[in-house]
C-alpha cells in the first residue's frame, strides 16, 4: 500500500519532470515556427544552394569564344580550322584580319582565345613538312586559359594523325585516363558534402548560439533559470529542436543530391546518418560555448560568422582544395572540425568507404566534442550578472 | 542641408563609438582578403602521384623525370602493383596513379603505338580535369622527344609525315597566377559584403531598439534621414575599398592596368547601389537576425551566380540570364577587365548603364517602401 504510492508518487514525479522538458521543447519550438523569414531562409537555403551549385556552378567549358586569324586561308588551314569550331568547347566569335587586331579582341572580356595560322600554312606543310599555329589565351582565369589550350592541342593532335593516315608516325604515346568515383567530373559530387557541413554548422551552431543569447539580452534567461528545471536541462531543451531542424536539412541536401543531381551514396546509410549525428551535436556544442562567452545577439551572431562560418566555408576543403594552401593555412585547416567531417562524408558517399577506414577522423570529430562540451561547462554560469 | 548634416554626425559618432564595430569594419576586411587570397587558390600544382613501372626502361625513367621536373606532379609511392595503387587512390593518400605496361618500350619501336595507363581520383573534378591534361602534356611532350631522337638516328631518309606545331603564350598573366585573377573579385566580394550587411543591420537596429520612433516624430524629412544613413556607409564603403587596393599592391603586387579614377567611379555607383539593397532588406525585416540572414542569403547567391569562382560562360543559358540581375557580376566584370587588361570607359560603358539603373531602381524602391511609421 505504502510503497505502491511511492512508487506512484515516484513515478508522476518522473512524469512531471518528462512533462516540464517536453513543455521546454514546446515552447523552443514555438519561438522557432513563429518566425516565418527565418524559417523560409533555413529550408529555401539548402534546396537553393544544392540547385545553384548543381546546375550553375561548374568549371566544364563549353562554348568558350574563339577568334581565329587564318594568315594563309588555304585548304588545310580551313579543314583545322572547321574541325577546331566542330568541337562543342569552342565557337567562333570573330574573324581577325591582322595581329594588330588581337589586343583589340581580348579587350571587352569575350573571347578567351586566339588561334593564329601562320602565313602559307598549306604549303609549308607541304613542303617543309611542318606548320605553325599559334595559341593566345586570355590567362587572366588561369585555369580556363589552361583548359582551353590543353583541349586545342588535343584537337590539332589528332589533326596531324589524320594527315598522315598513310604513313605511320613513330612513337605514339596515348595516355588512358580514367576518372575514378565521377567519371563525368561534375562538380557537385565535390560540394554535396561541403554543403552539408556548411548547413549543419549554421542551423546548429548558430542558430543556436544566438538563440541563448537573445534569452539572455532580453532577460528571459533569468527566468528559466529560476525554474526547477536544472540548467543542463535547459539547455538540452533548447537544443533538441535544432537537432531535428538540422536532421531535416540534411536529409533534404541528400535527398536532391541523390534523386536531382544523381549524386551516389555508395556507403552504409547508418553509418553515414550516425556521423551526420556526430557533427550535429559538435556544432551544438560550438554554439553553446559561442552563447556562454556572448552576452548580445550581435556579439553571438558576429562570433560564429567569424569563428565559424568563414573558416567552415573557406579552410575546410569545401571550395578550394586544402593541399594549394601555404602551410599556416593547413595547420590552421585541422583545428576546423568541418574539415574532418567533409572527408568523412565525401569517402562514405563516393567511395563505399567502411568505418575501418574512417575511423581516425570519427575519432578526431568525438574529440573535439568532449573538448567542447568539457569547456561549456566550465563556462557556463547558472548566474546573471 | 544642415539636417542632414546633423544627421551624419550622428551616424558616424554612432559607428566610432562602437568599439565592437571598428574593428569589424576595417580589420576584417584586410584578414579577410589575406587569408581568402591565399586560400582562395584554384592552382592546381602538388598533384600526388603513385608510380606503377612494370617496365624499367629508359623511356618509363624518363617520362619520371618529366614529372618530376614539370613542379605540378609529387611523388606518393612506388611499387609493381595494380592493386596496391588502387588501394593508395581510394585511402586518399594519392591523386593519381600512373602505370606503365611491361614491355612499354620494347612495343613501342615494334609497333610505333603504346599507352601509358592513368587513374585519377576525380571526386573534385576540376582538379582531375586539369590534372590529366598536365600529365597528357607532358607524356605528348615525352613522345615528341623520342620521335625527334628517332629521327635524327635513322640514316636513311625517314618515312614522310607532316606535323602541325603548336606555340602557347598567356596573356595578361604570364605566369598564371591565380591571386592575380582573385584579388579584384575578393575586393568586390568585401566591399558588397560590408556595404549590405552594415546598411542592413543598422536601420533594422533603430527599429529594434525603439530608436527610429524618436527619429520619425521629428520634422526630418524620408529623403534626409536615408541620404544621411546612407552617406556615412558610403565613405566607410570606399574607405574599404582603397584600404583592399592598398592590400593587393603592398602584399601581392597587383596594380591596375588601367584607371583608378575610373574604377573608383564605378565602385561610387555601385556602393549607392549596395546600399539601397541593404536598405530595401531593413525595410520588411524587423529584427537584426532576421536582416542578417536575408543579406546573408541574398549575398550566398549574388556570389556564387557573380563570377567570382567560376566562370559564367560556363553556366547553362539560363543561369547566365539570371546573371544579367545579379549586380555582383557586374562589378567583378569591371574590376577584372580595368585592373588585369586597362579596359577604358569605352570597354565597360554597358556595365556603367546597367549599374546605374539598378542603384536608381533598388533605391526607388527603398524609398517608396520605407514608412514613417513604426
């Protein structure tokens, strides 16, 4: 009798401390779908970024402008030269009549390359058994300058095979390439995952920081601290809701990227999802320690753009690869969790990759959270000032 | 006029008193384009290289050596083993992997024709692109090399073949360096970011404060009070920009080709414009998160569609008519074309008329949506 009402008693007390975190939950989740714009910008930014990186960003050229100076303007010339604008890469923007003509060309931005056929270019051939084309390329974007010559000496490569089918050319040497896990070189199998590191790491991180902050700058803190509720409590409370807005983003990332853009995911789901859950609760981390040395909205706000954003988006391989970096950088660049956490996506994805082979870098992500989590909690201060 | 220059005073003690906020606006920007420059850097050199010679002849020693030589190849490993350089690529610990056939020489006096076998991470594609097009080079380079031996060995008149050579030059960056190409789009990518953000965030705060109502009971008219937000940041826009130029001359050495009053004539229309963006944002948001993350997600876009990273003719056709709104890329277009190639007014008059008309646009519509009202 008597210890059945303990019993009970126990049990609606830990049904009342169930019920006080849900109502915590609640309440976090109101303060969240109450703000529409915000909440716009949180799901329109992944399915517009994962779009604009799919199908408008992307380094293969096509249609790049030409212009062509045929000083000699004979048979063999002409057959080059229509068989270099067959190619899709290229497309003739202009026919130039003298040298002088070609500053004059690269001027207004267009055309990123000029093709120069030397004077009497059939008979020399003929004759000499040699010609000359000249390439000039606007090198002002080194890499397409690059690009575009290497794809017109492959064009006039095989020119010269064709010349002489008859005879046979001593030492030929081709190169088979072969493109491991994207063989058609799309760029967004290289940012889906950066993508999701990006994301993960504003919804959670600071979309939570300043969340903390603004109850502390508007005062409510205080109030939630005067509450039974213990403090861990609270600010798990606060943070369950991100956890499952951050979920959300990065299913829809993966989703478009797998249904849209066919972007394989060629590794174990669990697994992929449980390291997904790892970076998540790493940045919720990053932004409870932001929260606990920011006392406005602006301060928080302006810490994890600077602390976070940037350095996830620029040093953590995302865009630019981390090998091109001077050495600080790279040093820099493994203190940047994101870091760890692309390549760990990037292997799971394109190359099957198990955890026998990711367990380093799992290792480093649960480092850097006891870190933070050992910080924050040191930080953290039950009391206002 | 004395309104509104009253008001300027105000906005600018406002800014320097802010000891948060000075930093922000003038050290940023030189960190920022510091370390985006170094880390910004699409160059493509120090591919690692695994080395898979299954013949050992002089050929296949040679064609190392070329790698070796060209500054864009390092060596990751050797060994006689397919499966060992597959293992190599797919640990990450090499980017691509070179295989020469047994009898690679031998085959190729034979029968004059051979291939040298190349795998390549191409998860970044870009660099896999470029990468093989180096190591093609340079293979082609290897085979001319040979022939030419060959040639001059032979006693006899050689067989007849005709050959098309090819020469190379770059222009208006010799030697390729990428810093040269992303410096001016840094600079612009900074200005626009500080022009937006600050221009943003600073209407929004009178509102979240509850100061505008004190502004908004006086008799200074919409005209004063935006002229007078506005032309504070303006200053502090250009400010920034000549401290970003001053930058690219001291640490990377890039001056322009062309006129600076020229450019700091654009970069003056573009601010207004800037400025009328981050306005016409404070206008319909109420909260200084709120006009942070729409700037920030309108600038993500702007960006990303302007050119800096990647190439625009190379977006499908109707990204590239989206492009035409996006003001970024115009911006970019004029930096580049002015300080890489001394374009004049002439070159860039289009880019002048279309800049104009969005900063008269994006300001009208500033204005017409900006309420006396709280």
């Amino acid at each position: 009798m008597l210890r059945g009402g303990a019993g009970r008693r126990r049990g609606t007390k830990a049904n009342n401390k169930m019920k006080r975190f849900g109502a915590f939950v609640r309440k976090e989740f109101y303060h969240i779908l109450r703000d529409r714009r915000t909440l716009l910008i949180l799901f329109g930014m992944p399915v517009v970024m994962i779009l604009l990186f799919g199908f408008a960003i992307t380094n293969e050229i096509r249609d790049a402008n030409i212009a062509i100076l045929d000083l000699s303007k004979d048979q063999r010339s002409t057959e080059l030269r229509d068989k270099i604008l067959a190619s899709s890469y290229f497309q003739l923007a202009k026919n130039l009549n003298s040298e002088e003509e070609i500053a004059e060309a690269f001027r207004d931005g267009k055309i990123k390359v000029v093709v120069v056929f030397e004077s009497q270019f059939g008979e020399k051939l003929q004759t000499e058994n040699a010609a000359q084309v000249q390439i000039i390329a606007d090198a002002s974007d080194p890499n397409t300058a690059n690009t575009l010559v290497n794809y017109l000496q492959a064009i006039i490569g095989d020119y010269t095979i064709k010349l002489n089918e008859t005879a046979s050319i001593p030492y030929q040497i081709s190169l088979d390439s072969r493109m491991w896990y994207n063989p058609e070189l799309k760029s967004v199998y290289y940012f889906v995952p950066g993508l999701i590191a990006v994301l993960l790491m504003l919804v959670s991180a600071m979309m939570t920081s300043i969340s903390i902050a603004r109850e502390k700058e508007l005062g409510t803190m205080e109030v939630l601290l005067a509450s039974p509720m213990q403090a861990g409590q609270i600010i798990i409370a606060k943070v369950v809701p991100y956890v499952l807005l951050s979920l959300l983003d990065a299913i829809i990332i993966l989703m478009l990227g797998k249904f849209v853009f066919e972007v394989p995911i060629l590794g174990s789901l669990p697994l992929l999802f449980i390291e997904v859950l790892l970076f998540i609760l790493l940045a919720l981390s990053l932004g409870i320690l932001i929260s606990t040395v920011s006392d406005t909205q602006q301060t928080a706000l302006l810490l994890s753009l600077m602390a976070l954003m940037l350095p996830t988006i620029l040093l953590s391989g995302f865009i630019f690869p981390i090998e091109n970096m001077p050495l600080p950088l790279r040093i820099i660049s493994n203190i940047i969790p994101a870091r760890w956490f692309i390549v760990i996506v990037k292997s799971i994805m394109l190359k099957g990759s198990g955890l026998e082979l990711l367990w380093q870098e799992t290792l480093i992500l649960c480092g850097f959270i006891a870190f933070l989590i050992a910080v924050s909690v040191k930080k953290f201060k039950i009391r206002l000032e | 006029m004395r309104t509104i220059l009253y008001l300027v005073r105000k906005e600018f003690l406002q800014i320097f008193r802010n000891k948060g906020m000075l930093p922000i606006i003038l050290v940023m920007p030189i960190i920022q384009l510091l370390v985006l420059s170094f880390a910004a850097d699409f160059e493509i050199r120090n591919l690692k290289y695994y080395w898979i010679d299954k013949d050992q002849s002089t050929a296949s020693r040679l064609l190392r050596s070329k790698l070796e030589g060209s500054g864009y190849f390092i060596l990751s490993g050797t060994s006689f083993d397919t499966q060992a350089g597959a293992e190599m690529l797919e640990d990450g610990e090499t980017d691509l992997v070179f295989e020469i056939p047994r009898h690679f020489e031998k085959d190729l006096i034979n029968n004059s024709k051979n291939s040298i076998q190349l795998t390549v991470n191409a998860i970044d594609g870009t660099k896999a692109g470029l990468g093989s097009f180096y190591a093609n080079r340079i293979v082609q380079d290897l085979a001319a090399e040979l022939r030419t031996e060959y040639l001059s060995r032979l006693k006899f008149e050689p067989v007849k073949f005709q050959q098309v050579h090819t020469t190379y030059s770059f222009w208006f960056n010799e030697s390729l360096n990428y810093k040269t190409f992303m410096v001016p789009g840094i600079l612009v990518m900074l200005v626009t970011m500080i022009g937006a953000f600050i221009s943003s965030m600073n209407i929004v705060r009178e509102r979240e404060v509850g100061t505008i109502e004190q502004l908004n009971v006086t008799p200074i008219k919409k005209h004063h009070f935006i002229i007078g937000k506005l032309l504070p940041l303006w200053v502090i826009g250009l400010v920034e920009f000549s401290i970003g130029l001053l930058v690219g001359w001291i640490v990377f050495g890039i001056t322009s080709e062309g006129s600076l009053f020229l450019l700091y004539c654009f970069a003056a229309i573009y601010l207004v414009m800037v400025l009328g963006l981050g306005m016409f944002i404070s206008t319909f948001t109420e909260t200084q998160q709120q006009a942070m993350f729409i700037s920030w997600f309108f600038l993500v876009i702007f960006l990303l569609m302007g050119g800096l990273f990647t190439a625009i003719e190379n977006m499908p056709d109707w990204a590239q008519t989206i492009t035409l709104f996006n003001p970024v890329r115009y911006f970019i277009e004029v930096v580049r074309l002015v300080m890489l190639k001394g374009a004049t007014f002439w070159d860039i008059r289009m880019q002048f008329l279309v800049i104009a008309s969005y900063a008269i646009i994006i300001n009208g519509l500033a204005v017409w949506n900006y309420r006396k009202v709280a």
